[in-house]
C-alpha cells in the first residue's frame, strides 16, 4: 500500500488520501520569529481559516499549531510555533524549547519578521539560532503595509540580516494579503517532490476541544487588561453534543484572586462578556448552536508547576 493511503488510515479511519500526481511537492514549514510579527496571523490568511487565535498580546501563541494548505501544485503544512524569547517562567521555557525543536525537524523555515520595525536584538537572536541549521530558510518581512512611503531603511536592515546568511527574502503583509501569492510560489519551489500527508480539503488536525479552549482564551487576552493574559489557561472539561446543541463547559485558570476578581467583573459582567463572544466563536467553528458554561479557578503559580502545566496542555514537544 501507498505510504500516503496508509497514513490516512492513522489520521482519518476510513478517509483516504489520493495519490499525489507527478511533480506535486509537500512538506512541512516551521514558522518561526520572536512574538508579535503576525506568524499566527499569516497561517491563517494563507490557510483561508481560523486556526490560531490572535491578539496584540505577547505570547498569544502557546502551543504548536498546524495549518494545511493543498493547492494543484503542492501540499503545505504550516507550524505556527510560540514567539522566541527569553523565558521568565516554567512556561516560558516550555514555549521557547518547542519553538526551537520545530527548526531541525521541518522541510523550511519561514522566519517571521515586523517590517515596519527596524531590526531589533529579538530578531537578531533569532536569526543567531537559525545560522546553526542545515534546514533552508526563507525570510519573511511582515507587515509591509504598514511601512513608512520610503521603507529603504527599514528594509536595507532586514537585507542585511538576511544577506550575511544568503538568505532569499519574500515581502508581504498577512494582514492585507498582498505578496502572499509570490511566498506560497516561493515555498512550493523550494519544497522537494512528495505525497499529500492530508486529505485536500483538510485544514488543520487539530482537535476541535483543543481550538474551542483557545477561542474562549482569545476573547479573555482581548478584553482584559495586561497582567491577566500571561496568567491565564482555558481547559475544557466536558463537551456534550445532541442534535440540536453542544454544550461545552470550560475553566478559566488564573494564578490570584484578584486576576479571578477581574475576569468575573462587577456582577458578572465582565465573564459574561468573555462568554458571549467566545459562544460566537465556537458557533462558527463548528457550525451549529453552542451552549457555553465558564468557570473561574485560581491555580497559584501554575505558570511554575510541570504537572499543572501538564495538565492544561503544555509539555516538552520532540
């Protein structure tokens, strides 16, 4: 049997996957850069779906996502990973490790910069570490449209980095869509010939409990204020699913009372808030009616503990 149709099997049961045609390319793409450059954003524009959350917050991204684009040519699987920096925390290390893992293990790396930023010593580091690899390296400069009119500058900086690596560089914004087709042309050119590992209109494999989690942790990272989102994890506890509604009934985790306090509001308000729209969400996700029931649980310093952080999803990732 085909090693494709095969893998289907594990994947999917009874879905197969088809063969690959001749000269049809796939592989897997680490997106990687320091936080706040649009790598969540990028995925989800170039996948044309939701799959990683976003926010102006810092470290929106805690887990390694995967986003499938299939197109006539290729098949390309995008790894949004966390943004690399320097850790103050069991989690933070966590992040950073699993980010870094992603670069030996993928077929190219897409490293992820803010354009309409002059170079700073966050995109330095990161480029530090991806001189060490073997794995070819595409540099992606962000944000173009926010550009100032004369962006020679700002550009001329990310030449350089790119040009002492000999790096080629791609312009976009993810944001706008502009420049995205020329990047997926020059992924899929870079890509060696391969089978399709997913079935074509697939995605992403993530777990759709998973995804509902981090709508719900969207929403409190985008109408709390600063010091909550780093100190938050959703679990979901229980889904349960009928014909005409699913119900899902979700923790919030905090570390203080007073971040509890924040989150629940003056009667209520503020978690009511959060519910609502993260309902809305979950509507879209998954197509149907949601009943959504959240919950406020303080865990001091989860953020330190490996079995709570084990417990609410994240671990050390080969």
């Amino acid at each position: 049997m085909n090693n494709a149709l095969e893998s289907s099997q594990n994947i999917a049961g009874s879905i197969t996957i088809p063969l690959a045609p001749p000269g049809f390319k796939s592989g897997f793409i680490g997106i990687i850069g320091r936080p706040n450059v649009g790598k969540s954003t990028l995925m989800n524009r170039l996948v044309g779906q939701k799959i990683a959350i976003t926010s102006p917050v810092a470290q929106t991204t805690r887990n390694r996502l995967r986003g499938i684009l299939t197109t006539d040519r290729a098949q390309m699987i995008f790894l949004d990973t966390p943004g690399i920096h320097k850790p103050h925390h069991e989690l933070g290390r966590i992040l950073v490790k699993n980010a870094t893992n992603v670069i030996d293990s993928v077929d190219i790396v897409l490293f992820i910069v803010d354009s309409s930023t002059p170079v700073g010593g966050g995109d330095r580091y990161v480029a530090e570490l991806l001189a060490r690899t073997e794995t070819p390296i595409i540099l992606g400069l962000n944000k173009a449209d926010q550009q100032p009119d004369d962006a020679s500058e700002l550009d001329g900086g990310y030449l350089a980095l790119a040009g002492d690596r000999d790096w080629p560089v791609q312009k976009f914004s993810a944001i706008e869509g502009t420049g995205l087709n020329e990047l997926q042309d020059r992924l899929i050119d870079t890509l060696d010939p391969g089978p399709y590992y997913y079935p074509p209109d697939l995605v992403t494999d993530q777990p759709e409990r998973f995804i509902m989690g981090e709508l719900i942790r969207e929403q409190v990272l985008l109408l709390t204020r600063q010091e909550i989102p780093h100190s938050v994890a959703v679990v979901i506890e229980r889904v349960e699913e009928t014909e005409s509604i699913t119900r899902v009934f979700a923790a919030i985790n905090v570390e203080r009372p007073s971040q509890k306090g924040i989150i629940i509001g003056k009667n209520g308000s503020m978690l009511k808030t959060i519910g609502s729209a993260a309902r809305v969400a979950i509507q879209k996700l998954i197509e149907g009616e949601v009943f959504l029931k959240l919950f406020v649980k303080v865990e001091p310093k989860w953020r330190e503990s490996r079995s709570l952080l084990a417990d609410f999803g994240y671990r050390d990732e080969e």
